[in-house]
C-alpha cells in the first residue's frame, strides 16, 4: 500500500468518527434510560445543535427538561417543533398539557389535552390524554361544569400572537394583541408582548407608553418593570432607568424565570454586581440556562472581577454555542481600551477623503475616553470642514442641545445604535471589524439619501453581519446570524433585501 494512500486511509478513519447529531442522540436515550440525567441532557443538547431540523431528537430534548422540570423550556421546544419542525409530531400538544398541568395551568393544559385528541384520536397518548382531562376537569369545572370557551379562544389567541412576534411578523403580532387586549383587558402577558412588538419595530416611545399603561392597571409586574429597565436604556434616559433600577434593587422573586429575566436585566444595562448575584444564584441552584444565560453570567463575572466564574460560563457557552469561541469580553474589552487611546487613528479616520471612514471616525469618538484629547488636538479639523451629515452625527455623539433639532424623525439615532450592535456582537479585536464598520457606514449613507428610516435595528444589524460573511466566501448559517441576534430567519432574509437593494 503506498504512503499516500495510507495517508487517505487514516484521514477516511478520522472523518468517520466526526460525532454526529444521530451519534449524541443515541448517548443521549442510553444515558435516559440509565436515568443519568445530567449526561442526557448534556448529550441530546449537543445533538440538537448538531442536528437542530430533526424533530426526534428536539422532542427527546424536550422530554428531558420537562423530566428536570424546566416546563417552560420544555413547552417552548415542543411548540417550535409543532410550528417549524413537523406539524404532524401532534402527541406534543399531549406533552406541552403535561408541563402545564405541572405549572399549574389548568386551562393551557386542558387545551392542548383536547387538541391530541382532536388531532389524533387513537394515537399512543389517548389513554393518558383522557386521564388528563378527567383530572383536570375536577380541579376547574365551573359553575355550569364545563371549562369555559373563552379560556379556550385566549389561549388560542395568545399562542397565535406569540408565533408572529417569534417569527419576526411584529406588525401582525401587534395587530393581534391589540385584539387580545381589547377582549381581555386584564391579560397581562399580551402587554407586554406588545411592548417588544413595538420596540422591535422602533417605536421605543410606544413601548414604553404600553408598559407604563400596564403598570397602572397591574403595579409590579416585573417583566414590565424589566423590559422598561431596557428600555429606557437604549433611549438613553439615564433618570428613568435609575429609578427603575432602585426599585428592582430591592424586588426577591421566588420563581426561577422571574431571578433570571432579573439578572438578565441588570447584565443588559451595565449593573454587573446585582446581575451577579442573580445569575450565580440560579447556577448553584442547578438551573440549566440556554446560551444567553451563560453570557450573561461570563460578562457579569468579568466586569465584577471573577475572571475564574467568567472563564467558566463562556466554555459552557460555547459548547451550545461555538461560534462564540475567540469572543471572550475580556479579549474584546482589552482591545478596545487600546483602541480608546489611539487617538491619532480617530484623528486619520476623520481626515479621510471618504465619507464614510469620516463616520467611523466619529463613532470612534463616541466610544472614546478620550474625547476631549480628540477634540482639541491640533490635527481636529474645523468644524466647519465637516459637512451637514458629519454634523449631525457628532452633534448626536457629543450629546450636544442641537441633536433633536436636526434629527427629529432620530434616523442617526437609529443608524448609531445599529453601530453599537456591530460593536457589540464583534468589538476592535476583530480582524475585520474596521471593514465591517466601513460598511455599514457605506449602507447607512446610502439608505440616508434615499429615504430609509433602518426601523429594526437589530434587523438591520444582523443583515448586514450576515451578508458581510457571505461576501468573503464564510461559511455562516443564517439560523446562527439570526440567533445570534435574537430575531426569525424571515426577519434576517427581510432586512438582507432591504441592505441589497441600497446597493
């Protein structure tokens, strides 16, 4: 045999033991049914993200959680797989009545009990599915012993709403809650979703006008008071947030959800000591965070100066999520502090010839600690060198009076904040990341002359992200872009066009 066909050989041998989704699945069902738990899960994790269009193996993974009664984990899998998946998989209507029966939702659970049956009336879980409803039938008749059919049509009507705003739909999701709300004025989860719905739209004003609405008729909500914190971070309202952050101080959730939207919260707006507490606390309790969970307890331990605990998130999120690999806040956040002081590399970017390197240039500025140095060095040229837009935009930067003046409709507000997405997702230690900015920059001027208003800022900034790999030749999924930045691969398709046809 010749060295080279040896070579072929072993190389052959090698790629056959490249672990598979099937192959995870398979350690994952033998680990269940040792009743290992933790190894399954681990396993049916690993292959669900090997594999995420296989319904079996996110109807195993689902199965698992609901067995470690993580029930909202468990419903929101079964549901994608009824949505997305396999429509046809209708014994997970029987499953998502289990978990809601264990929460201790009775009219959920009844619901999707009946829609097995209706669904599949001799399938495997009919036996089991009747038990259910005759159980849960004792805990809930009325007065007249039948559930009620409004019960029926809310739940019914809130699954409808939260598909749209899952799958990026935003203008329809929001058109449906209105309806939900206007019949059921006391349904507190459809306010809320409305907010996002709004605030992914960019109508942040709306979205906090709704939660403010929902806080006078149900004082306390907390996921109101959280998606406000939010909120009122991106509008930059330093005043609100601090008052909201005051309150959340002192507010102890007992259920597990409630600790993490808190902790999630606190991480969001820059207070990492209580985002801390919060997130570590769930992790010792053993609670089996998804990906977002471990980011955000690495970068509350980073900034509280647990780089041991930071270390330790960011592996277990990259072993959900290893495109996150090489993007450690503590590499990123190194880089950028030697980038704030490189003064004379804003100052080249604001003397270029090109418009939008100028733009760059200050949104460097923004970023910088150095401001004053930038401004009153020498090489800073005259302000009134600069055109229109450039003044505009440092006006915006500066935080000068004048900002709301010249941009009432907040389009540069809009444009930056996108900028500070990119910035976010990638930071100055990223080879490309002065290429990346330059770009959008580009695209930002040119939607700015014909009339773009960049609505979803997310939207946009995932497009631009995903169509900057695929113009290199990366191999890079729009499920992960679109992941990554929390929104529908129809949202990412929809923005991608609207970049396209600026160019």
């Amino acid at each position: 045999m010749s060295k080279d066909s040896k070579l072929r050989q072993e190389h052959d041998n090698v790629l056959s033991f490249v672990p598979t989704g099937e192959y995870y699945f398979n350690k994952g069902v033998q680990a269940y049914d040792r009743h290992d738990i933790k190894k399954a899960l681990k396993y049916m994790q690993r292959a669900a993200q090997l594999d995420p269009y296989d319904p079996v193996i996110a109807c195993q993974l689902a199965i698992i959680y609901t067995h470690c009664e993580a029930f909202r984990k468990a419903i929101d899998i079964f549901r994608h797989i009824l949505a997305k998946l396999d429509p046809g998989m209708v014994e997970c209507h029987y499953f998502i009545a289990n978990n809601y029966a264990d929460l201790g939702f009775f009219n959920e659970a009844l619901y999707h009990a009946r829609k097995y049956l209706e669904l599949d009336p001799f399938g495997e879980y009919r036996e089991e599915a009747e038990e259910l409803i005759y159980v849960l039938d004792l805990e809930e008749e009325d007065e007249t012993g039948a559930i009620s059919y409004e019960q029926d049509e809310l739940m019914a009507r809130q699954e409808e709403a939260r598909r749209y705003l899952e799958a990026g739909h935003f203008d329809t999701a929001l058109s449906e809650l209105h309806k939900l709300i206007k019949k059921y004025p006391d349904f507190w989860s459809a306010y809320n979703n409305m907010a996002l719905a709004c605030f992914y739209l960019g109508q942040t004003e709306k979205a906090v006008e709704v939660l403010m609405d929902l806080l006078e008729k149900n004082p306390g909500n907390l996921h109101a008071l959280c998606n406000l914190a939010v909120f009122y971070y991106h509008k930059r309202d330093d005043e609100k947030l601090e008052q909201i952050l005051r309150g959340l101080e002192k507010v102890r959730p007992v259920l597990l959800d409630h600790q993490y939207k808190l902790g999630a919260t606190f991480a969001i707006v820059g207070r990492y000591e209580e985002a801390y507490l919060w997130l570590n606390r769930l992790k010792k309790v053993g609670f089996d965070g998804d990906a977002s969970f471990y980011y955000w307890l690495s970068r509350a331990a980073y900034h509280t100066n647990r780089q041991q605990a930071a270390e330790a998130a960011w592996e277990q999120l990259v072993e959900l999520n290893p495109e996150k690999k090489g993007c450690e806040p503590w590499n990123r956040e190194m880089e950028k502090k030697m980038n704030e002081k490189n003064v004379q590399f804003i100052l080249d970017r604001l003397n270029s010839t090109e418009l939008p390197e100028r733009f760059f240039g200050i949104f460097m500025i923004g970023l910088s600690s150095n401001r004053s140095d930038i401004v009153s060095h020498p090489d800073f040229k005259p302000l009134d060198d600069f055109t229109l837009t450039e003044k505009i935009y440092l006006a915006h930067v500066l935080e000068s009076d004048i900002r709301e003046s010249f941009d009432p409709d907040e389009v540069f507000v809009r444009g930056h904040n996108i900028a500070c997405i990119l910035h976010s997702h990638y930071g100055p230690m990223f080879p490309g990341y002065t290429n990346l900015m330059l770009a959008w920059f580009s695209i930002f001027l040119t939607g700015l002359k014909r009339g773009e208003r960049f609505q979803n800022e997310s939207g946009f900034a995932a497009a631009i992200d995903y169509l900057w790999h695929h113009q290199k030749g990366d191999k890079v999924s729009q499920q992960a872009i679109a992941r990554e930045y929390r929104i529908s691969v129809s949202t990412l398709r929809k923005y991608a066009n609207r970049i396209k046809s600026l160019l």
